[in-house]
C-alpha cells in the first residue's frame, strides 16, 4: 500500500506533476499556436500567388471564353493551386458571385461558397480565408479585379490545409509520445531520487533514535556535500559534543561523590566520638573543631559545584563594567589578613603607578583573586609569603599572585585546572582552579601558571 505521507511517495508524486503539466503547457500553448502559424503562412503563400500569377486572367478577353478557361487552368497549373474566376454582381439582394471559370474543369460552385470572394469584393483588396470543402478544408485567397471604381471579378487561389493538418497531428503525436516518455523517466528518476532520499534520512533516523536511547557510538554518516549531509555533519557534531558532556558528566558525578564522601564519613565518625559521655572537655573541643572544618570543607565544595555547574551550563551571567585593578586588589587581599595571620605570612601588594582600568565583572575577576590567594594559602608551609601585583604588560592588564613556596611538578602543570584535580598532597580539590580558569576565559583573559 502507497504511503502518501512518506517523503519518498510525495518527491515522486511532485516530479510527476510537474512533468504532466509541463506536456500540458506544451500541448495548449505549443500546438495551437503552431497550427495557427501554419495556416496563416499557407493563406500568405496563396495571397502571393494572386499577385504574382493573376496577370494573364487579367488581361484575358471576356468575349473568348473557352481561352479564358484555359488560361485559367493554366495558371492554376502554375500556381500549383485551384484557381477559380468569378464574375460580381450587384442586385436587390447585394453583392453575389457567380463562376466563369474553374482550373478544376468546369464552371462549378456547388461545392463552395467563396465567401472569401465577396469579402475581397466589398474591401477591394485581397482577402484570405478558409473553407470547409467535400474534400476537407481549403485555404482562400481573393483578388478583386476592378473596372473604373468598382470590382467587377474575383480571382480566388485556393489549396487544401490536409497537409497543415497532418503536420500539426504529426507534431501532436510527436509530443504525446515524448511527453510518454518524459512521464515514465520522470516517474522512474523521482522515485530513484525520493528513495535514495527517503534511505539517506531513515539511516539518520535510525542513528537519531540509538543516541536517544543513550547509545552514544553511534555515527552520522556525511555521505553527499547537500542539505542532508549538512544535516548529517551537525547532527555528527552535536553527537560527539553529548558524548563529551556525558564523560564529563560521569566524571563530574564520580569525582564528586568521591570528594564529599570524605568530609561527610568524617562528620558521621565525629559525631559518634562526640556521643561518648566520658569525653574530656578538651578532646571533645578538638573534635568539634574538626567537625566545624568538615562543615566548611562541605559549605566551600557546594558552592563550588554550583559555581562549576553553572559555567559548563553557560547560565552564569557576567556584568561587565569599568573597574580599577589596584582598588580591586588592595580591597581583596584585606579580607586575607586573619588568614595570613593563622599561616604567619606576609603579603606583598604591588600596584603600577598609574590607574589600572579595564572593562571586566569585579565581582568575578575579585573571585579569581581570592581563589588564588586561598590557594597559596593551602599549598605553602606556614610563613610563606607572597606578592600581589596588578599592572599592565605588552598593552594587557595582568593581576598575578605569587608565592614563595616549593613550586609545582612539571607534570602537574598540564593538569592543573581540571575538576578535582590533586597534585597528590591531599589538602583541597581543585575546583576553585577549574572554576577561576573558566571565568577568566569567559571574560576574554587567561589564567597561566
């Protein structure tokens, strides 16, 4: 059973359409116009005739009819058409024609009316036209002859239209047999065509439907340079791009779960220490201490996954504005002072002499800062210090934190800012790093280390 709705049933359908009204257009506005054509150069061609072999009837004597008629078999020999002499009158009735002479042989009208005779005679000039005949239709030219003012015979060429006909039914055959073969090739080339389409899009279809289900291996198969190898491309690319969310999603969660796992099994072993009744008010002060680390270890590793989760969303909106590098870094490294002063460090602030402005989000870019400086904090030995400076280098603005610790691997460095991360002495994850990567680039910069 045909399937109307299927793309392949309606491109057939269509290319078949416009190739029937392509034989239509050729059929009513190619062959009438052409039999028409035909006719008129047929009516000239007799009109021609009259003026070029009318002369000897003309100048024929009316008294010698029988040299009349030859003369008029003659010329109708030599126009190669039906020649036929006819005398005008005029009477109560009006004009009326009547037969002196025919090339046929005989004076005979019976078998026509030569209205085309009557015309030339009321105009006075060479009429044309057609007539239906016992032997099929005739084209008619008229050529009056006048004596003084008026038209006192008509010489009428006629020849038969058979061969007009026969050329345009020709030509109609001629048509309705190609337009046949058009109609099947058209038939057969939109079916090829709507089927390799239809097939192209179903293996689409199908590699659409297993990505669906959650089978990301699959491929889109560009196989053509045309809109659906377009398609195919951009659905390939969309693919690969899920692909890589989807890894990054699994060791976004496993990395995750991995990281509060920690915190939140030390909370729950605190918390039964803490229900011993024979504690010591020291040991007990101890533990919650550590209990309240593990609460901030948890509260900083939430909002970093916020953060991060926000990011890789793109919903994290930035408010660019015009904003001072140096008040933004004297304003951050205040915050660190009690910290600095639990680790025994010094901060060194150094700003250019001149403002330092760019157009950037304070907010995020005093973020990256703190990210920074918190850090240092937690990968340095106590009393180590470090320097701030805000300025400007090779026409970028550049704020830079560095400490004086023992440094990084090589091998860490490539490493760096991934999620979670860890050079390998277990102090914190490295969300803030990833997250402080990712803002600077939205905002154009680069963080470096």
């Amino acid at each position: 059973m045909i399937n109307l709705r299927s793309i392949r049933t309606r491109l057939a359908l269509l290319v078949f359409a416009i190739t029937i009204a392509a034989v239509g257009f050729v059929f009513a506005y190619v062959a009438p116009p052409l039999e028409t054509n035909l006719r008129e150069q047929r009516l000239e061609s007799l009109a021609e005739a009259s003026k070029r072999f009318s002369r000897p009837i003309i100048d024929a004597r009316d008294e010698d009819i029988e040299s009349l008629r030859l003369i008029v078999q003659r010329v109708g020999d030599r126009a190669n058409a039906r020649v036929t002499l006819l005398r005008v009158s005029r009477g109560s009735l009006g004009l009326q024609t009547a037969v002196i002479a025919d090339s046929t042989g005989g004076a005979r009208q019976d078998d026509l009316q030569f209205e085309v005779a009557l015309e030339a005679a009321r105009q006075q000039r060479i009429a044309t036209g057609t007539e239906a005949s016992r032997n099929g239709r005739l084209g008619q030219a008229a050529r009056p002859i006048l004596r003084g003012n008026a038209v006192e015979r008509v010489i009428v060429f006629a020849a038969p239209l058979s061969d007009v006909d026969d050329n345009v039914a020709f030509v109609r055959s001629r048509i309705a047999i190609a337009g046949a073969i058009a109609l099947l090739l058209a038939l057969a080339a939109g079916l090829l065509l709507s089927t390799r389409l239809a097939q192209r899009i179903k293996r689409l279809e199908r590699t659409a439907r297993r990505v669906a289900a959650g089978d990301l291996s699959g491929r889109f198969v560009v196989d053509a340079a045309d809109e659906l190898g377009s398609l195919a491309f951009a659905l390939d690319d969309m693919q690969r791009q899920l692909g890589e969310l989807d890894e990054a999603r699994k060791r976004f969660i496993a990395t995750a779960s991995h990281e509060l796992r920690t915190p939140i099994f030390s909370l729950g072993g605190f918390l039964e220490l803490l229900q011993d009744e024979d504690l010591d008010e020291e040991t007990r002060e101890a533990f919650l201490t550590q209990v309240r680390e593990q609460v901030s270890r948890l509260q900083k590793l939430a909002v970093d996954l916020l953060d991060l989760s926000k990011l890789e969303a793109g919903s994290l909106e930035l408010r660019p504005e015009p904003t001072d590098l140096g008040v933004l870094a004297r304003a951050v490294t205040s915050e660190f002072q009690p910290a600095l002063a639990r680790h025994d460090s010094h901060l060194e602030l150094r700003l250019a002499a001149r403002e330092v402005e760019a157009e950037l989000d304070p907010e995020r870019v005093a973020q990256i800062l703190r990210i920074l400086i918190d850090n240092a904090l937690a990968h340095t030995p106590h009393g180590t210090d470090m320097v701030v400076t805000a300025g400007r280098h090779d026409g970028m603005v550049r704020l830079q934190v560095r400490d004086f610790g023992e440094g990084i691997g090589r091998q860490a460095l490539e490493r760096l800012f991934e999620p979670f991360y860890s050079t390998g002495d277990g102090a914190s994850s490295s969300l803030g790093l990833a997250i402080a990567n990712e803002l600077a680039e939205r905002m154009n910069g680069k963080l470096s280390v």
